[in-house]
C-alpha cells in the first residue's frame, strides 16, 4: 500500500515521533487508524451527545472519585 501524505501531515507524524510519544511513524499511524476504527462503533452525533452529557454530569457534580472506582474494581468483577 503506497500512501501520500500531505506535508502537514508529515510534520504531524515527525512532532509525535520526536517527542517520543510514539516510537514510530507506523506506531501514529497504526494509532490514526484504530481511532477511526473505534469512532466507526458509534452512530453519527452519538460520540458528541455522550461527551455533552458527560460534560453536564460534571457540571452537576454528579461524579465518582476515580480512587473509589479502583477500589470497587475487584467486587464488580467478581458481579
């Protein structure tokens, strides 16, 4: 598979490359790639209503302490 880049995107790619948050230009773009892949399980505008509505809960203060989901994480396992 040949692919042509534009030269945004190669600076792009060198930059997460440089800094060391991929090891690779393959690793970005294999990351690229599986992203697409995960958005693809969502219905279109689904993706941005969840965000929303997440957003509201914090806004609300309805959150849980992420200290207190780790600590549940053996019992809802056992569930």
């Amino acid at each position: 598979m040949n692919i042509t880049l534009t030269d945004d995107m190669r600076r792009f790619i060198d930059a997460k490359v440089q800094s060391g948050e991929y090891a690779s230009e393959e690793d970005v773009l294999r990351a690229g790639v599986a992203r697409l892949m995960w958005e693809d399980q969502f219905a279109p505008g689904e993706m941005e209503r969840l965000i929303a509505a997440g957003e509201a809960d914090i806004g609300r203060g309805d959150v849980v302490d992420g200290e207190q989901v780790f600590a549940k994480l053996p019992e809802m396992r056992r569930a």
